[in-house]
DNA sequence: TAATCATTTCGATTTTTACAGAAATTACGA
DNA sequence: TCGTAATTTCTGTAAAAATCGAAATGATTA
C-alpha cells in the first residue's frame, strides 16, 4: 500500500508541497519528492501519479527537476521496463544538494553580473562614488559568503557535524571574540 | 537626479528585481530595495514611481514588504509632509536581518508540523515504521540546522565575520578531523 | 473644520506559472 | 523491423500572483 494513505503520511507530502512553492519549486515537485522520500521502494512514474492525482507529464518534469537537483536517483527494477525512482534519504547529504544548485542557479548569475558591473564602472567616471561603492561591496559581500560556502562545503561530513554541536561555541577558537 | 539614470545603477535595479522572484520576493519589491539600496538620499514614494515606473500602489505595497523585513525603515525629512524611505546599506545586518525573517515565515511553520505529526505518529500503531522514521528525522534535522543558526546568529559581528575569514581551517579546532 | 495632500485598501486586469491532455518520440521486445 | 509500452515534449487552459487604477481612509495645515 502506498505511504499516501495514512493521514500523517499524507499530510507531511501536502505541506511539503506547500512549502516546496516558498522554496522556489512548485507543489507537484514538492509532492513528489515528499512521497519519494516516504517511500521505502522504488516508484514509477504511473504509481506516483496515482498517489498524488497528478497528471503523467507533470510527474515526468518533476521527476526531471528532481534528478537535475540531484536529490532523486533512476533505479532499475529487474524484470520492470518502467523507470523507478527513489530520493535522498540522508538528510545532509539531501540539504548540500539543494543548496549547492540553488546557488549555482541564483547565485552564480549574480556574482557574475556584479562583476560585469563592476568593470563598467570602472570605466565610467561621471558615476557618482557612492553608486560605484554600494554595487562594489555588494558584490564583494555576496562572493565572500559563497566563498566561505564552498570551503565549509567541501568539509567531511562528520566535521560539518561537529561543527553544528558546537554551535556558538567556536565563538572560544576566535581570539577576543568574548561571546 | 536619480540614480537610475545611470546605466550600471539601472542594470542593477533589474537584475535585483529578476533575482529577486527567485529569492521570495516579487520584482517591484526587489526594484524598490535596490533602488533605495543605491540612493545616498531617501526617497518618497512618488520619486520611486516615477524612478521604476511602477503605480503608486504598488510601491506602497512594497515598502510595507520591505519594512516586514526590517530592511527599509521610513525617516522623517523636516518640512516635507510625505514619507522618505532608506534602506540599510550595512550588508551584514541586510543579510541577517533577510535570513531571520525568512526562518520566521518558512521554516518556523515547518518544524511546527513536523513535530505535531511527530505527536501523532507516536499514537498511531499501525503506521509503517519507516514512515515513522523518516518524518522523525526530518523534524529533527531541520530543528537541529535551525538551533545552530540561532545560535551562531547571536554571535558579535566580528566574531563571525572573522570565522567567515577563516573560512574551511575552523575544521582545525575539531579534533581528529584533518580536512 | 474644511480643503488638500499623502497613503492604503480594494477590485479589476494583466502577467506569469502550473498543470492537464494530446501528440510525438524513444526504448524495448517479439 | 514492426508493434507496443513508456516517456517526453508541446500546446492550450486553468490557477495563481503581480500590478494597476480607483476609491476610501488618514493626516496635515490653513
């Protein structure tokens, strides 16, 4: 029986799905992950559009958005012709996932673009100092924090971990911090 | 004169305002933030209509957004009866003041679902375990990143701004962890 | 307190996005 | 290689969100 049917269940994939549309998804590849990830079996496409009411083509794209995110996986049922699939379970190696292609996708853009502008104003001398300062740290903010991003990022999970039970704490290895 | 005028402050304010439907914002909010965010002066609604070319409605509606998010604030300009806006230009508490807001109306929800199913669940017999398991970690995951968040959140400025510096070498102070 | 100016709220319109169903393509097996 | 099953792409429609303009509310000062 599908996980759909018991009323927890259920309700953990509609508020995925609602939340999913804040995170910059839409409701059926919310959906569609929620149940993956409920799931303890491979699903087809056709089971999935079943268990949510959903329409075989919407389940096709967001099965595509899922895996381009990386977070849902095709597996091969042997004796099946059907593609099945399954999501991430490990919950942090899920969360880098989405994190890592959210900031390839809205990220990267604007580092990109902020920089074009910079070298622009560079060149431009009638713009006032205070625009050309304002864009620059911008620009200079938003690259610091994805550096730092890339570098935590590439930490072994199990430090990444200790990391989080230390919370504020690491505050200690910074000289005169004092909170 | 505006600052729109110039053509790298405009790219900028579009750019802000595209990026900005990605970010869970809608396109004039994003315009109006960046606007204000360039402008050494604080500017009156009608000077941001005019600047964007956006109904004065919908600059009202965006300012009330952007002042949700602590992230413009009204001043007062003696012997002018109208509202003058200004945005902060201290990217760290921008960004800090973006994220708890954010936390506030999408995570917050979600770790409060999570844990009533988690009640229920507890009470529901035949509900398979994996099911069980699975919404389980979910909840506590995200308690978990959200606790650290908080926590790290309320550190001083320089503190982190020095832990940002260094960058993947906090892993030192882990134990055992050599990455 | 009346008149004017500023702001917000509300309803209508436009734009955007999500979604369904049909058509086309691809993969597979007989 | 033909036929069938599976999947994707395309096109139109429906739903949702953003935006506008008008009307209502609120504030200021003459």
């Amino acid at each position: 029986m599908g996980v759909e049917k018991y009323p927890e269940a259920l309700e953990f994939i509609l508020h995925w799905g609602e939340m999913g549309t804040h995170w910059g998804a839409n409701r059926s590849v919310a959906q569609v992950h929620a149940l993956l990830y409920l799931s303890d079996q491979p699903l087809d496409a056709e089971a999935i559009c079943e268990a949510l009411d959903l329409a075989r083509s919407n389940v096709s794209t967001a099965l595509k958005e899922l895996q381009g995110y990386g977070i849902v996986r095709r597996t091969h049922i042997p004796g099946d012709r059907r593609d099945h699939f399954t999501a991430e379970t490990e919950l942090w190696d899920l969360f880098m996932a989405i994190t890592a292609e959210r900031k390839r996708r809205e990220i990267d853009p604007t580092i990109a673009k902020l920089g074009e502008l910079k070298d622009r104003m560079a060149a431009n001398k009638d713009l006032p100092a205070h625009v050309r300062e304002r864009i620059g740290r911008m620009h200079e903010f938003i690259a610091n924090l994805t550096g730092w991003y890339e570098q935590v990022r590439g930490l072994k999970k199990s430090t990444l971990i200790a990391l989080m039970k230390l919370g504020a704490k690491v505050a200690r290895f910074i000289p005169g911090s004092k909170d």
